[in-house]
C-alpha cells in the first residue's frame, strides 16, 4: 500500500492503489488453493463483498477448523495437514480482504462525501439527518426506528443510511433524509409557505441623504441582497406553473426545505397501529427516549473555506467572513443572508439586536457627555467641600452606625465617597432620566416601523394567521384527545381514506377522498385551569423564594457591617496612600453583599429554568407562538425579581425605615438586632452605583464567557478523536454532528440576556449614566460572539417563521412605563437633589443661591447622654479623640434638636422636602408620558411606503391569479371545443391529490 499524504487548502489527502496492495496475496492464494476452495470462492461470489460478510466468512472458517475432530483424518495426517494449510491460507485472504474493503469505503468516501450535502448519487439534496447508536439491548430502540423510518417512507421521503462503519468512531449510524419535489410541493401547500411569482418592479426611491458616508461600514451587494426581490403569494400546488419554478431542485431554498421535512419529522408516527398510542409520534419523543442521538439539518460547506462541490452554495462561508468575524464589528449585518440560511426567526433576532445597539449609541453618547458634566463641576461641589474641610466636617461628630460594635466618627472620614457621588448625583442626573424616558420611546417606534418594512420584505404580513392554524404543536395535538369543530375557519379538509386504498390495491397509487368537517384538538376547560393554576403557584413560589434569599443577603448586609467596623478600624488597609481611604465597612460590606447575590442570582437561573420549562409543558400551549410567549413570560417574571430586587432595594428601601438615636428601626424586630441600614452622609447612590455595575457587568461578563467558550470546549473535546484522521474523511454530517445542538430554546436566552440588560440601563439609569455606554460595548461584542457561535460552534438551526419577536415587545414597552416611574423616584428620595434645591431656594440662611451651610443645616442633633445601653458602643470602641466633652453627635433627618418642645420630631423642612419630593415625582412623570404618547402619536407604526407596497402586492396577487384562471379556461373552453360533456378535469376547483399520506393535525 502506497500512502501519499499532501497538505493543501487544510485537507490531509490519501491516496492509494488498491490493487497493487493485494495482487501478491491474491496470487498467492490461487496458487496454494485447491479445487474444492476454489468452488467455494465461487458460491461465495454470488453474494455482495462486504466487509461484514468478510468478518463473517473469517470467523466461520476458524469455527470449522476447530471443529475437524482428529479422530477423523487419524490415518491421513497429509490430509489433516493440507487441510489446514489450505484453510489457513483461505482464512488470510478474507481477513486481508475485508480491511481492504473497509478501507476502500473511505475511499469512496472521499471521492463523495466530503463536505458534500447530497447523497451517493449527487443529485439528491440531504435535507436532515438523524444520527444514532445502535445499542446491545437496544431491540425497542430498533424497532421503533423500523417502523418510523417505514413511516418516513410512507409519505414519500426518501433515506439513505450510512453504516456505523463509515463514521470516524465506528459507532454512528446516519440517516440522511431527501425531500423530493411532489413532497415538498404538498407541504408547501398546505404550510401555504410564500414563493415568488413575479420579479418586483416597483421603484425603490429610498435615498439616504449623504449616503457615501455610510460607504465604509457596507458590505458587498451579493451579500446584502443575496436573490431579488420578487412579488410572493402562497403556494398552490394545482397551480404550480402560475410560479417562478426554473428549476424544481433549486425552487425551495435549504431552509425551506429542512423546514418542511422538521415538520413532517415532528407528525410521523413511530408506532405501527396508529389507533394503538396517539402518542407515540414525532421525532422530539424520539430523541427524548434515546431512539436517535440527533436529528439537524446540515450546513452547507466548512466555515473557513467555500464547499468544492459547485451546486453548494457556501452560505455558511459567506455568513462567517462578512458577518461572524469579530473585525467585521464595524460592518452592517447581512439580514437577508441570514433570514435565507437560518431562517426568519433568528434573522428578526439579529435585526432587532442590532438596531438595538445602533439606538444605544444616541444614548451612551448623552449618559458620556452627563458624566462628563459631573467631572468637570468636580470642584464647584460646595457640599463635599464642607464635609472635606477640617473646620466643617473635622469638627462634626457623627453618631454610631451600628449597635455596641460601631464608634463615632467624624464627617470628613467620607469625603471620598462624597466626591465619587458627585460624579452621579448632579443636575445632568435629572437631564438625562428624563432623556432615557424619551428615548426608550423613541427605540420601540422605530423599531416597529423596522419590523413592519421587515414583514413586507421577508413576506411575514399575514403570518400571524397562518401561525395560528397550521403550526399546532405535536405535542399538542397527541395530549388533546378532544377535537370539536373549529368556529372560525369550518373549512373542509382532504384527508387520506385508507380503506379506499386498501381496496384498489397497491399497484394503482391512487387515493380516494372523503370530504371531512376540519376538526382541531382541544384542552377542556378545567383541566386548563387546573394547570394554570399549578403553573401560577409554582412561579409565585419560585418568586417568593428570589425574595426570601433577597432577605438573607440584607441580614447578611445588617450582620456583617457590625464586624467590618470593628475589624476595620485598627486595619493595615486603612495606612494605604492610594486604596486605604476608599476600603471602608460601608464599601466592603456593599461589594461582599454585591458578590453573594451575583453567586445566588445564578444558581437560582440554573434551578429555575428547568421549572419554567417543565410547568409551561405542562400548560400543552396550543401553537409554537403560544408556547414561547407563556415560556418568555414566566421566565422575565423570576428573572425581573431575581436580577433587580437587589438594587430596588438599595434605591428605595435602604436608608428610608432608620428611625432616630434612641428609637432606631430594626428589620425582624429589637430582638433580632439586626439594626436597619443607613444612607452615609454621600447618600445611598453611589452604593446603587456599585450595586448596578457589578450585577450588571458580571452578568454580561459572564454571559460572554458561558455563550462563546463553553461550546467551543465541548465541540473541541467531542471532536477530538476525528482530528486526528484527515480532513478528507471527515464527512459533512460528521462535522456537524460533532457540534453543539442549538436547542429551541437557545433563542430565547438571548433575548432574555438583552431584555434583561434593558432594563439596566432604563430602571436604574439615573444611577449610572454610563451604563448604557458599558451595554453598547458589550452589544458589539455580543452581535459577533451571538454570530460567530451559531455560524461556528452550533448546528444548523431548524429554519422557522416569526413575524416580530413576540411577546419581548410587550416586555419592552411594560420596562418602558416603568422605567419612567423609577428613575423618578431614585431622582427625587434616592439622590440629594431635592433637598438641595429646597436649601437653597428656601432655606439658604444668606438668601444667597448657594450651597453654604447645606451639610449643617441637613444633619440633625442628638444627646448622647440619652443613648440606651443596647445602643451605645461597647468600651474600647470610641477613637481616642473622643472624650467626655462632647456630648452630643448629629445624625441625617430633619428632626428638632434636644431641648425643644418638640424635640426628635420632624421639622418643618422634612414635609417641604417632601411635598417637593412628590410634586417633582408627578411633574417629571406627567411630562415624559405625555412626551412619549406624543411621539408614539407621530411616529407612525407602519412606514407608509410599506403600506402602499403591501396594497400593491395584494392588487397584483389578485389580478396576476384572475388572469391566470381566466387563461386556463380559455385553453380548456378550446380544448373542448363544441363539446357539450361535462369537464373531466378542473384544476382550479379540484387540487391534485398527493400520491402520499399527507400528516396533517386534522387526521
């Protein structure tokens, strides 16, 4: 055997003579063999070579050699010896045989298989591929493939198997699925799935203004616009010669076609008497109970070269070098590439993601120019200049933060913090809560009017209705076992009368017709509402366990903050120059609570999300439509309180419930003594701050890291052994096979990450004006991992139709109302920017608008000498600069000193700070929402270009149909000619019937 190996384009290439590695083995043995075993080459010819009957004929051949009883041949030891000599020799040749023949498959495999997506024939297109292992007990597992792919076969698709000894483990049998066309024009038909008919000659007169700007982020014409634009209508098998049909191999495009064969795949049955078990069918149950290891359709080449065989098209290497490359960040997106390849459902995905980010960068842009106000009136801050100063805050003695465990300490200890909080909490904040409420407007009306042009030109304007009736669950349909008439459509439906046919006979394919009132399945009205109300309680329980470990971590905040005071005031942290003033108990205890949740947050997303699932099973949605938006809207409710609770917290609860020195609030109670938190004299917006950037930036962090490297380790892992043979024997559904299952739900976690980021940046944005400069980074990245992943790492997605991304829109406008609510709130009770304004316009004791005298005028006094014992601190607390003339210590609130007659109770100015409070909290909120409807008035949901183009296409749809009737009984009036009988045929009333059973949630 002469091995050649060439490195050329990253393939490893083997070439070999056959027979010149056998001829002397071969001429050896017709020397050696005798007439006897030449006879039984013969009957041995009759039957194909195959390197299973090879094995078998070596290990028949021993056996009858260890059976020769020596008691037989006693007297001919020559005999005894010829024999096994010739035996020998025979049982050399076909063990050298089969490896040869076992060797010669891959061969052939290389001459055909390789990166190619047809069957042996080459001219069959692969549309999906089952995969399994055939396992020792495995008899049920067999016999269930048995009749399933009969059943396949049945109605009308065509297999081709390839032997475990073809694949790289020795292990994987494959089944490679071809759809012919007079299957995919029945399904076609009854999907009513939309092809062309007419080239579109309406005028695009779309013209960007300053269009040569935009020249450097474009990508080349075949790739934005990968086939014209053609005027659709749904597809009508008896009328197939009114379509663009140049080529019936071609007319349906891949996803299309695997499309159509998933459906039939998910409706076939994989029992024989079909009476017997409803439920066994589809082949979701079927990988379920292990009888297939995978079902997908293929790619259609590697994604780092184009395929060699020329009728591939190579969409995969076009979708990675334009699109999934991490350069290309700069790039537009190739939408209709990838709604051609993948489908309309994940190509609406990245549209809105990507106008998503595009829309960020009007308001990271604004939230960077606020921060930057904050940072250049750093030193106009009158407030932190008094708490900095040795005068003001060195000579203010605060009281204890905690019980026993905390000292007093003076004012200008948080002088860092102050000025961090200024960064924040300044007049830009206000601007900018009230921007971030328009600008989510603004970014969900324009995007309906992108999804409306979306709809047109994908030809998604009326698949609402479609969806609704002809994509039923399967699982739907096998667990309903009532049907009822359906009152909308009380349509009529051909179905398959089997007896009719068992009658004709077989040898005439012909299908009788029974006209049957269209029947749906359906779920009784009480067992529905028992499982809803199985479902609401699971969730209500899962949600009140979020808010019970939410609770711990505030004890834990409660708990801790006690020990890091006492551990903190003698630590070597605090002799650092550059670190030392910002380590502080208030910060430690924030980022230790910070980082807890993140760990509970994630751990809780694992258990739930099995849940979700398994309750919204339980519900048996009716439609795929259906069953997403339950899925989606059990999923947000445990994500909202999961991820935001914590910083809901922080903004309006922490620092609210105190209470006064001498009467202070506790969180169980004084018996837990667990002594409710307070805001420090910077306020509580820098902790929020804090809280936002680390759940908010380890989530992404992590989300990136969890969407990008683990498929890559598992695929590198998985594949590990096929590496190691050449590149020309690895086959196409090999490759794929090896990568990642996408799942059908591996879309919805990606909305679920970005919704959830959505509502970072518009809850809380008040907060953290750059967050939405962080989201637009992190989105950049995100569109090419999100590309580079499903282009790379994953399997072909089974293509599917969404006409808008479902119920995340009426998410998205839920966050929107919120939005406004909150940032409003946080302005008015969480930052210190009313209570400013009040001091200064009304209190001010200069009459000056100024900030002087702020910081005394908003602490208040206590005597310390009313401390109770619980309260005080313990002995060896205090600093050393405290002794026993001081006598009183300040606190935040608007209360009357000691000594009035109203004494520790609230001033005059806490109901003014109030009452402004609320006024601002109105004012701010009826402005934005009367903004926003505004907007929302004017900005139109339909561009109205669209809807002349839909008027258009529906006017010529209908004209193009009567004319093309009124010609085909023009030709049928002349074919008939004076004849007075009765029309024979009328393909215009009368469809042509499949010469396959049709799977239809009607039979």
């Amino acid at each position: 055997m002469h091995r050649i190996t060439e490195k050329a384009r990253g393939d490893n290439l083997i070439e070999m003579s056959p027979t010149e590695s056998f001829n002397d083995d071969l001429n050896g043995y017709h020397q050696n063999a005798s007439s006897s075993t030449g006879s039984f080459q013969q009957g041995q010819s009759a039957s194909p070579l195959t390197p299973d009957v090879c094995v078998e004929t070596c290990e028949s051949l021993n056996t009858s050699l260890a059976s020769l009883a020596p008691s037989d041949h006693s007297d001919s030891p020559q005999f005894e010896a010829q024999t096994l000599e010739r035996i020998s020799a025979l049982t050399g040749f076909w063990r050298k045989r089969a490896l040869f023949l076992k060797f010669r498959s891959r061969i052939d495999k290389q001459q055909y298989s390789k990166d190619s997506v047809f069957f042996r024939d080459g001219v069959r297109r692969v549309d999906f591929v089952l995969s399994y292992v055939d396992d020792k007990d495995g008899e049920r597992k067999q016999e269930r493939r048995k009749v399933y792919e009969a059943n396949l076969e049945k109605v009308g698709l065509e297999l081709e198997t390839e032997d475990k000894l073809e694949s790289e483990d020795g292990k994987t049998y494959f089944v490679k699925i071809h759809a012919p066309w007079e299957v995919l024009a029945t399904y076609a038909d009854v999907l009513k799935i939309k092809v062309p008919f007419k080239v579109n000659d309406i005028p695009d007169n779309r013209e960007m203004p300053m269009n040569w700007l935009s020249t450097p982020f474009r990508l080349p014409e075949h790739v934005m616009q990968p086939e014209p634009d053609y005027f659709t209508a749904p597809f009508n098998k008896s009328k197939s010669d009114f379509f663009l049909i140049d080529d019936k191999e071609t007319f349906f495009p891949p996803s299309t076609r695997n499309r159509i064969v998933y459906y039939i795949l998910s409706r076939c049955s994989y029992f024989k008497d079909e009476c017997g078990d409803k439920d066994k069918k589809g082949i979701k149950r079927l990988l379920n109970n292990g009888t297939y290891t995978a079902a997908f359709p293929l790619h259609d080449s590697r994604y780092w070269t184009r395929s060699r065989d020329a009728n591939s098209e190579s969409e995969r290497y076009n979708l990675y070098k334009y699109w999934a490359r991490f350069l290309c960040f700069f790039k537009e997106q190739p939408l209709n590439l990838i709604r051609k390849y993948y489908g309309e459902k994940i190509g609406i995905y990245f549209a809105w993601l990507g106008f998503y980010t595009e829309m960020l960068l009007f308001a990271a842009v604004v939230g960077t120019i606020c921060f930057i106000y904050g940072f250049l009136t750093y030193d106009d801050n009158q407030w932190s200049k008094e708490i900095c100063s040795e005068e003001i805050g060195g000579n203010i003695v605060m009281c204890p933060l905690c019980d026993k465990k905390c000292s007093y300490w003076k004012l200008n200890t948080t002088c860092n913090s102050s000025w961090q909080s200024h960064l924040f909490d300044n007049v830009g904040t206000v601007f900018f809560a009230i921007f971030m409420g328009i600008w989510v407007t603004l970014f969900l009306e324009f995007w309906k009017r992108r999804q409306a042009r979306l709809e047109y030109e994908w030809d998604l304007v009326d698949f609402e209705e479609e969806q609704q009736q002809l994509q039923l669950r399967p699982e739907y349909e096998t667990k309903c076992k009532n049907r009822k008439l359906n009152r909308i459509t009380q349509e009529t439906e051909w179905v398959l009368d089997r007896t009719a046919t068992d009658l004709m006979g077989k040898l005439l394919l012909c299908w009788a017709t029974v006209i049957l009132w269209e029947m749906e399945p359906y779920l009784p009205v009480t067992s529905k509402c028992a499982r809803l109300c199985l479902s609401g309680a699971t969730v209500l329980f899962w949600i009140s366990l979020i808010i019970a470990c939410i609770i711990g971590v505030i004890a834990y905040r409660l708990a801790v903050y006690a020990a890091f005071a006492s551990i903190m005031k003698d630590s070597p942290t605090s002799q650092l120059h550059v670190v030392g003033p910002y380590i502080t108990p208030q910060l430690a205890t924030s980022v230790t609570a910070s980082c807890i949740n993140f760990v509970i947050i994630m751990i809780l997303n694992l258990m739930y999300e099995r849940v979700a699932v398994w309750i919204t099973d339980l519900e048996i949605p009716k439609t795929h439509l259906e069953y997403e938006n339950k899925l989606t809207v059990k999923m947000f409710l445990f994500q909202f309180v999961n991820y935001y609770s914590s910083c809901f917290y922080v903004a309006f609860f922490k620092g609210k419930f105190v209470g006064y020195p001498g009467n202070y609030a506790y969180m169980f109670g004084p018996w837990s003594k667990l002594r409710n938190e307070e805001c420090d004299p910077g306020g509580c917006l820098i902790e929020l701050t804090t809280q936002l950037v680390i759940v908010m930036t380890g989530k992404q962090v992590w989300g990136n890291i969890q969407e990008a490297l683990v498929p890559w380790l598992m695929n590198w892992w998985g594949s590990r052994k096929a590496r190691n043979h050449p590149e020309s024997l690895y086959s196409r559904w090999e490759q794929d096979h090896d990568l990642q299952g996408f799942g059908q739900l591996g879309l919805f976690y990606e909305y679920l990450e970005m919704v959830i980021q959505f509502g970072f940046i518009t809850l809380f944005v008040a907060s953290f004006p750059l967050a939405p400069l962080l989201a637009l980074i992190n989105n950049i990245i995100e569109v090419r991992v999100d590309a580079w992943k499903l282009t790379t790492q994953f399997r072909r997605p089974v293509a599917s139709k969404a006409h808008s991304i479902g119920a995340w829109e009426e998410i998205l406008s839920g966050i929107a109302v919120l939005s406004v609510v909150t940032n409003a709130f946080i302005v008015a009770f969480t930052s210190d920017m009313i209570p400013r304004l009040v001091y200064m316009y009304a209190y001010q004791p200069e009459g000056e608008m100024n900030m002087k005298g702020y910081i005394n005028n908003s602490l208040s006094v206590f005597n310390i000498s009313e401390f109770q014992l619980p309260n005080r601190p313990e002995e060896g607390e205090n600093p050393s600069w405290f002794n026993s003339s001081i006598t009183t210590c300040r606190y935040r609130d608007y209360r009357y000193p000691p000594g009035h007659e109203k004494q520790y109770s609230h001033t005059m100015q806490f109901w003014h700070i109030l009452a402004a409070k609320l006024a601002f909290i109105i004012i701010m909120e009826h402005v934005v929402f009367m903004v926003k409807f505004f907007v929302a008035w004017m900005i139109p949901d339909v561009p109205s270009d669209v809807r002349a183009r839909v008027k258009r296409e529906r006017y010529l749809v209908q004209e193009y149909l009567h004319n093309y009737e009124v010609e085909k009984l023009k030709i049928q009036l002349s074919q008939n000619g004076q004849s007075h009988s009765d029309c024979t045929c009328t393909p215009m009333i009368y469809p042509s019937l499949s010469k396959h059973e049709v799977l239809s949630e009607c039979l």
